[in-house]
C-alpha cells in the first residue's frame, strides 16, 4: 500500500508541475486547485444523461451546446430562423437521434424529456426565455448578461428560486484559475488595501447609415424583435450584430465588459458600487449602431474602491497585454503593496512573490469550478447552486447596466445596492431606466 501511495503522490505532483509550467500559474496554488477538484468533481455514469434543449441557434448558442452535449442528449433546438434550426439540427443529430425543431420556446418547455436548457438568445430575450424556463421546472445555463435590465433580475431570481431550479451565468471567467487565483489574492489582501481596478475591454463597432432590405425567407423578425421598439429590418441589426443596437444590447459595456466586470466585482466583495458616472468617447454614427464604440465609466464602491472601466489606451499604464485590435483587454487590481494583472491569457504581478507565495490555510477561498459547464451538469445533478448563480449573474449585470445608464443619460448618479434603487440629486432620472418598456405583446404575459 506505501508503494502504491508514493507512486500516486508523485504522479499528482508531476501533473500539477505541468499544469503550472503550461499555464503559468504558481505550484502552489495549482496543487491545491488540483486536490480541491479531485474532491468537489461528482462523476456521472452513461445513463446519467439529461435531456438538453438548446434556445438560440447562432454560434454562441451552439458553441454552448457543443460543450453541454458531452453532459446530456440533444432532445431539441429552438431559433425564430430557420436556416439556424435547420443548422443545428445538423450539428446535434447523433445517429437516430434528431433534435425536435422549434420556432416558439414556449413549445419547446412543454416537453418533460427536456430537463435543462442552454439558452443563446440576444440579450433583450434572455430574461423571459430563463423565466419561462424556470416556471417549466427547467435547468438553465444562460448566455451573459443574464439580463436586459436591472429590473428584469428581481423577476428571473424570483422565477429560479420560486420554482428550485439551477441556473448558471455564462460568465466563464468565473471557472477560470487565472481570474480565480487573482480575486482570491486580493480578497487576500496580497497586494495591500485594494484601491483601483482598472478593466479595458475592447471597443465596439462604428457603422452605418443603414438602408432597410426585406426580411429573409424562414426568418420572423417580428418574434425576434420580442419586447424591443418595431424598426425597419437591416441586416445589421439582427444576429452577430444585435449587441451594438441599445433596443437589443449594451455595445462593449455588456460585450467583454459583463464578463471583464463580473471578474471586478468578485475581487472587490461587495453587491455593487455606491456612485457611478460615464462618458462617450466615440459616439454612433447616425443612422447605425446606436450604442457607442468607445467609452469610459467609474465606479466608487463602499470599501473605497475607485472602479474605472475603459475601451481607449492609457499610455501611462504599464503592465497591460494588447490584443489584435491594439487594445487591451484585461483587468488590473491596485493595492497599497503592489498590483496584479489578468486576463485570459496571463496573469502577473509587480512582483513575483505576489503571487509565488501561497496564502496561508486560513485564507478566504473562493468557490472552486474548473469547468463552466461541467460545473452547471454537476449542479443539476447535486442541486447545489452553480459558481455563477442566479444571483451572482444579476448582480454583475447590474454593473454594467448602471453604466449604461450613465452614459445614456449623461449624468453622475448614486445607487444603493441593496435596495436596487438610485439615490441622490439625480435619482429620478436615474430610476426611470431600472426596467425597460416592453412591446406587447412580448412582456411577461407573454409566457404565463
């Protein structure tokens, strides 16, 4: 039996050796990461398979799906285009089994083989796609932002917890050990008192005017304009594109900014900021994309924290990773004792031993998911709550919603979190933009 154990023992240690050599990580913390999922993971057997829905047929959607079905069975897709139910269709068959087409969700949850969703829809449908899913008793993963307003989360926690279903956001940053290990050092207080966190994400699209063209054959655009404003169809506003549309998305705020904010807030500790007031850098051009392609907001947080959220250079910063586009695309957390820098590719530190020197046993720690969906599929068989649950997805929503309030109506505004309402000189403006009107008869009638 010794013989056995040290041969084990020394397996686990080259494996975590490699693991840190390939991802940069400090041994220490990938040991312990290693260990703690050796515990926490749950193994399912073949039978253990849940029937799985997918909502939203675009390449987001069924990228999630690609990722849920080594969990479960394909039982149905569900888009308003046809071309995309007939996309994945394709994609999901798996020998005789045919995923069931739909055009209407609401068909899909009448289904008691379907036990858990994957929902890719735009934005400004998410909200009552994961209500009507929690009122059929189905698990959700849902794409970020969970919502569409702030006003929109109190009615999906109600919808999740009301009917005791699982839903995770998908803000995968959350199961990442780089963003893990970051936000467990300051939460720490590696780099001293944490002063600023600096989040740069990549900027928008600038473009247009548009021209109106006829809709495309298979496509109900009525349906998919749902709660948002009737407008002419352009080929721009739709799909790939609806994030840069205000009626549809939040531009960048909520593009990197929901998963780059997300991320922010973990590290910080708190619900939400105390103030927060923005400006438009670049502004739309008129007659196309209405959200801004460049902008910058800050955040004053309760413990302190000045939070600034960015999509142009600094050239003054130091430390950042440029992407493609020659922007940054990261966060840096500033304390008292140094700072620490982290994005998906990397993380580093003003010093090294920052991050070399393991926290001590006592530390806070984090919770612990190492893959986003493996971690929803554990979930819905444990029925523990998700590392990005209905209520973490909300609460970070909402930070990018208070800037995007901000910068629509151009005023420094204050905000208690706890009770999710603005406060101040300019409340009343504020509070006009918590909920969004909703079309009818796209509102929640819709899916009584």
């Amino acid at each position: 039996m010794l013989q056995q154990f040290n041969f084990s023992r020394r397996s686990f240690l080259k494996k975590c050796s490699l693991v840190a050599a390939a991802s940069g990580l400090p041994l220490w913390f990938v040991q312990r990461e290693l260990a703690a999922a050796e515990v926490i993971g749950t193994s399912a057997s073949p039978n253990d398979r849940p029937g799985i829905a997918l909502i939203g047929c675009g390449g987001q959607g069924q990228g999630d799906m690609v990722e849920a079905a080594n969990y479960g069975d394909v039982i149905a897709v569900c888009d308003v285009d046809q071309r995309r139910v007939d996309s994945a269709t394709r994609r999901f068959t798996k020998g005789e089994r045919v995923p069931v087409k739909y055009n209407d969700f609401r068909k899909l949850l009448e289904r008691d083989d379907v036990h858990a969703i994957v929902q890719g829809t735009p934005d400004h449908w998410h909200s009552l796609v994961n209500i009507a899913a929690a009122r059929a008793r189905k698990d959700i993963y849902s794409e970020k932002p969970l919502t569409f307003s702030i006003d929109e989360g109190r009615h999906v926690i109600k919808a999740v917890r009301d009917h005791k279903v699982v839903l995770q956001t998908g803000t995968q940053q959350r199961s990442s050990t780089r963003f893990h290990l970051a936000c467990e050092l300051v939460r720490n207080g590696r780099i001293g008192k944490l002063t600023e966190v600096h989040v740069f994400v990549p900027g928008g699209i600038r473009g247009g005017p548009f021209k109106p063209v006829p809709v495309p054959a298979g496509f109900d655009y009525n349906f998919w304009l749902g709660q948002a404003p009737d407008a002419p169809y352009y080929t721009e506003r739709c799909h790939t594109t609806f994030r840069w549309w205000y009626d549809y998305a939040g531009g960048p705020v909520t593009d990197w900014g929901a998963h780059h904010n997300d991320i922010a807030r973990w590290a910080i500790g708190l619900d939400g900021p105390i103030s927060v007031e923005a400006r438009v850098i670049t502004p739309p051009v008129p007659g196309g994309y209405t959200t801004p392609s460049e902008f910058e907001a800050t955040l004053h947080w309760a413990n302190g924290v000045r939070h600034v959220v960015k999509t142009t250079p600094d050239d003054k910063w130091n430390g950042e990773v440029i992407n493609e586009n020659g922007q940054r695309n990261g966060i840096k957390f500033i304390g008292t004792a140094g700072w620490i820098w982290v994005n998906r590719d990397e993380i580093s530190a003003s010093d090294k031993e920052l991050l070399l020197t393991p926290l001590p046993e006592t530390a806070v720690k984090l919770a612990v998911s190492r893959n986003h969906m493996g971690n929803f599929f554990d979930c819905v068989r444990s029925r523990w709550d998700p590392v990005a649950n209905v209520e973490t997805g909300h609460r970070s929503a909402s930070v990018c919603h208070l800037i995007i309030i901000a910068l629509r109506t151009g005023l420094k505004l204050e905000w208690n979190p706890e009770q999710e309402i603005f406060t101040g000189p300019n409340a009343k403006e504020g509070n006009k933009h918590v909920a969004h009107e909703m079309r009818q008869p796209y509102d929640y009638k819709f899916i009584a």
